[in-house]
C-alpha cells in the first residue's frame, strides 16, 4: 500500500527539530572595519549579547546580509580559537558588497550559518606539514586554516604559505603576514606580486609559476584558493612536482542562496557546495562535471 | 471501502470545507487549477493535470520567510510566518502524489524546511485513481500505479459513483467526520472497481510512452552523460522561458530575495529555475554560461544527479505537463530518447 513519507511515524521524528529553521537569520553587530586593500575590508562582527555569533571550524562559511540590499555566503577569515568576534575579509564586487564597503562601525547586519563542511583540520590536516597556497581574496578562507594551526601548533609540521596578489596594495593581511605568521617557529612565508612596482623587493611573478620555482617537497598537504583561473593552474603545477590529487585540498565559491543543499543554485553533480563543500580534496572534484 | 453517489459529492465537499480548507480541481477562465472549494466552484475530475501541480500548496510559488525593521544602524528581525491551518487536497493524481515523496527527501532532509514540513503536515492527500490517462502519460517508467494511487484516502470514480478508501491515520480522522455521507461498498462494488482498474491497464498499455525507459540513465557514469556532444542538439530549441520549471511538480529550486514595502523590509522565497541565466551568475562571471549548460543542468539533475543521491529514485514522475507545455516541444521524454537510441546504437556496435 502507498504511504506518503511524511506519515505519522516520520511526524514524530521530525518533531525534534520543530523549532529549528536555518533560513532565519540572527543580527550581528559591525564592532570594527579594516581597509586591507583598495577594494578589501575585514569586518569583524558580534553577536547582540559579544562574542561570536556561532561556533564554526576553519572554512565554514556564513550568510551575510544587509535587509533590503542582499544576502550572500562569505567565508569566515578569522579561526574559531577566537571566541570574542568573528571576521568577514570581503572585496567590493558586487551589490552587496559595495553596500558593506560604505557601512560604519556600530552597524547592525544579519548572518546565519555555519555553512559547509570545513577544512579537516583534526584529521587528514593533523600532523601534516602544510603547504598554503593564495591569490588575492582567495587568502580569506585559508587565514583561518592558519590561524588555527598556529594557535596549534604542535599539532602540525613545517608550514608553508605561498601568496600572491596583483599588487603590493592588493596583499591582504600584510601586517599580520610579517608581525605574527612570519615570525612563528617552522613558517616560511613566499610573496609575490604580478607585475613590477617600485619599491617592492620581494619576488614578482604569477603564484603558480612561483609554487613550481619553490620547488617544495612532495610530502606536504597542499591547500589552495583564489580565482578559478589560479587555482586550475596551481594544481597543474603542483601536479608537475609530484603532488597527488588526493594530497590537495581547495575550496570553492558558487552562487548560493539556502545554504543548506535545497535551493539548487550551488548544485554541480551530486554535490551542493554550499553543504558538500566548499571544501574539497582534488580527486574528488575530478568526479565532478566541471562548472565551477 | 465506502462509496458515494454523485448527488452527494457537493454535500461531501461541503462537509470537508466545514473544518477543513478543502481544495480540488476546479476551472477557472477554461483551465483547470486546484482551487479553494466554493459553492459556486466548477469542480473538475475528469481532467487529468492540473495547469499547476500541488507543489503549491507545500512549496508555494512565493512565501514570506522573515521581515526587518532598519533604523538607523540597528535592524530588527520580525520573525512571522505565513499561518497554516489544516487542509484538504481533494484530487491527486498518482504521480502528483508520487511528485510530494520526491521533494520530502529534499526538504525533509536535514536541515527540515520547517515551512514545508508544517504544511506538509496539516494537509490530508486525497487522490483520485485515473480513469483515462492520455498519450503524454508515462507514469509507468517511474512505476507508478496511475489505479493505486496512495495518499491519506484514495478514491476512484466509475460512472457516477464516488469510491473511497482511507489509508493513514490523518485519512482515518477525515473519514470518522463525513462517514455518515458514505455507503458502505459490497462485493458487487469491488468486483466493479477491480475490472475497471484492469481497463485503465489495458489503455495503459496501448499509449506511447509506455515503452520508455531510462535504463541509459540508471548505473551510468555521471561524466560520461555529462560530456555528451548530444546536450548541445538537443538545447539547441531552449528559449530558457523556464516554463518546465514551474509547471513540474517535482523541481524545486528556489530563489530569496528582499522587497521593501514602505515601511518593512519583506524577505521571501519563490520559485528560481535553472534555466534561467541569471541562476547562477555571480559578480565574477557564470559557470553555466550558455543555455546548453543550464538545459544540461535541469535533465541532469532530474535523471542523474538526484537518483546518485536518493537511492535510484528519478525526480520525474511521468505527469506528461512539459510535453504539453514546453512552446519549443522539447522535453524530457526526447532527452530519454535520445540516450534510448544511443544505448541501442551500442548494444549494435557490441555485437
């Protein structure tokens, strides 16, 4: 006999999370605003009572939105060891954003979230050495990862991070790159820049091309993100030096509106990566139709 | 098993609507929709589809979610939902019925769509076996039983007799309420609707569609469906109108947007289509650029996709409406025939 799924003995499962709806946001709280870059500002934000609005591990990603401009995903900067703020490193390019470009301190938001699965930072990362590697904004969601394995630091091995921008004036983090991740034990830290510029004494050229001039060993884990186009490229260098698929880790962006895998707007394959991701080891994004 | 006789259904529909918001399929200016049940309203069983599916009434077309208050830099949250009552759906097809499990897994999954699943709730299925299914039917690719076709009640309608069985508890509960309007059926009834059943087989089995088969999809390597130069011929006609989108009981893809109504700001969600452009744009530019990618999308995900996560299920039900209403007549039945074609070309080239 035909029984719709939804019968009574599934009304008494589902009546656990009655009160539980994801969609409805809770308000945060703008406390400060850094300009990074010309067109990059870390906000950092509360909740109402202090403190972070929920907790999260390193890659997840929360809703942000301004009430009547937009809502969008954006990848939480800063590491969940910080239990006083939460971060959001955003670059003015659309709608949304340049909208949070002109907010003040003290402006009230509204976020939801966590969102996605998070890099494995207590099991295939643990004990690892690590090999970052960035372009532009992409450093955002990596600076968590970071973060949290300096804070833990004997947790993991030698850590490498290699990142790039157009410009000098593009490197996010900077500040923080020389005073606390340049100067922490077994951290070599590789900038570069796209195109000369005066003053700049450091490396020029793209971030693949420099992962391959590094010439790393191959038994670090590699994690990338940046644009689309970097990403292609740095993986196809990495491989060059003898990395696996398996041995990389990246994370993408895709247009979101749920966030919880129903909408459909993030679907590539049997994935939703606004639930499935974004973060993703190598070999399994081969499975994957390429659309992102 | 009850039955009714037709002098009686209004005093039936009207007994339901007495507690229940009862809605049927009714026509308004020469279309059928489900509709709320009046009086006056022209019910209509024996059209097959329903302009719109009942998707409507779980997932609505658009839906206030949350609202905010901006002043100054503070925002409030006004958290108000639209209220649900009870409600009956009087009139479901088999594969509309069928349409309602597909998008359970969706938004029954954790994390539980609390909007779908409270409607979800309140509503008491009443199905109505079809008596004439038409060339566009193809129900039976999915294995439904257009004859057996579940619900909470599941009624069946020969000559001028309404027959009624009740199948689940929320069934139970509405039968206890309009009991008295009923008879009771005997052998003589049964043997009635057994050899009526068996006639609606027969016309079944001389449609066209019946011979379809998705077994190009089933078990297939997901890339190689994916990469296949055959998507570029077949979107060739899309308009990308989204047309199928909306009309298909099973896609469920959603937009959230904010209106500012003057003096609130009103966030809600409606129905998106993948096939639309503007679906997954971004600030940085489209993974689907062209209407290739976003048809490919829609049957991917429909036949491919969905299945890989939901135990081989396929989110189509064979109601037959994008056949109907596709303007460029594209639609799913082509793209299943094309792989159909393809598999026959292989098993050849094998032998």
């Amino acid at each position: 006999m035909n029984r719709t799924y939804c019968d009574d003995n599934m009304q008494e499962v589902h009546r656990r999370n009655w009160t539980h709806e994801t969609l409805i946001p809770k308000l945060g709280i703008v406390t400060d605003i850094r300009i990074d870059t010309p067109d990059i500002k870390t906000f950092r934000v509360i909740g109402p009572d202090g403190g972070v609005c929920f907790s999260y591990i390193p890659g997840q990603c929360a809703m942000l939105s301004i009430p009547g401009v937009g809502e969008a995903m954006f990848s939480i900067t800063s590491p969940p060891t910080n239990k006083d703020y939460m971060e959001f490193s955003i670059k003015k390019c659309g709608c949304l954003t340049e909208w949070l470009h002109q907010i003040d301190v003290g402006q009230q938001i509204t976020i939801r979230g966590p969102y996605g699965n998070g890099f494995p930072v207590e099991t295939d990362l643990k004990g690892k050495d690590l090999l970052f590697i960035a372009g532009g904004i992409g450093l955002a969601p990596l600076r968590s990862v970071i973060k949290y394995a300096l804070h833990y630091r004997e947790n993991y091995g030698n850590i490498d991070i290699v990142y790039g921008a157009r410009s000098a004036y593009d490197l996010v983090y900077l500040r923080e790159i020389q005073n606390e991740w340049r100067i922490a034990p077994n951290v070599n830290v590789y900038l570069t820049i796209d195109r000369e510029q005066e003053g700049w004494t450091g490396h020029v050229g793209f971030v693949p091309d420099y992962v391959k001039e590094l010439n790393f060993e191959t038994d670090k884990t590699a994690i990338v993100c940046g644009p689309p186009i970097m990403i292609k490229l740095t993986l196809k260098a990495l491989e060059e030096l003898g990395y696996k698929k398996n041995q990389i880790f990246t994370t993408l962006e895709l247009k979101m509106k749920c966030g919880i895998g129903k909408c459909g707007r993030c679907n590539i394959g049997t994935k939703y990566v606004c639930k499935d991701g974004p973060v993703f080891r190598c070999d399994q994004l081969e499975q994957l139709p390429e659309e992102f | 098993m009850l039955k009714i006789y037709k002098n009686k259904w209004p005093e039936l529909f009207f007994k339901i609507s007495c507690s229940r918001e009862l809605y049927m399929p009714i026509e308004k200016d020469g279309q059928i929709w489900f509709g709320k049940w009046n009086e006056d309203a022209k019910v209509r069983f024996d059209e097959l589809n329903t302009v719109k599916s009942p998707k409507d009434f779980f997932f609505p077309q658009s839906e206030n979610i949350v609202a905010f208050k901006a002043k100054g830099k503070n925002i409030s949250i006004l958290e108000k939902r639209d209220e649900s009552q009870p409600f009956v759906v009087f009139g479901i097809r088999a594969c509309d019925a069928e349409s309602l499990k597909i998008l359970d897994r969706i938004f029954l999954a954790e994390p539980i769509d609390t909007f779908y699943k409270t409607r979800r709730e309140n509503a008491t299925i009443i199905t109505l076996a079809c008596s004439e299914p038409e060339e566009t039917c193809f129900c039976s690719t999915f294995e439904i039983d257009p004859v057996n076709p579940g619900g909470d009640i599941a009624t069946w309608i020969i000559d001028d007799v309404l027959y009624w069985q009740s199948l689940t508890k929320k069934g139970h509960t509405l039968t206890e309420d309009v009991k008295g309007l009923f008879e009771k059926a005997d052998q003589q009834d049964e043997e009635k609707i057994y050899s009526h059943k068996k006639g609606v087989k027969v016309i079944l089995s001389k449609l066209p569609l019946q011979d379809l088969s998705l077994e190009g999809f089933k078990n297939g390597n997901m890339l190689a469906i994916f990469n296949s130069p055959k998507w570029r011929e077949l979107s060739q006609a899309c308009i990308g109108c989204g047309t199928c989108t909306f009309i298909c009981p099973t896609c469920h893809c959603y937009d959230i947007r904010d209106y500012d109504t003057g003096h609130e700001i009103q966030r809600f969600r409606c129905w998106d289509s993948c096939m639309y452009s503007d679906f997954t744009r971004m600030s940085h530019g489209n993974p689907r650029h062209s209407q290739i990618e976003r048809f490919r999308q829609r049957f991917m995900h429909k036949l491919v996709y969905y299945p890989a996560n939901n135990e081989g299920v396929f989110a189509c039900v064979g109601c037959g409406r994008c056949i109907l209403k596709c303007p460029v007549s594209m639609n799913i039945v082509k793209v299943a025939r094309t792989w159909e074609a393809n598999k026959a070309l292989e098993v050849k080239n094998d032998e």
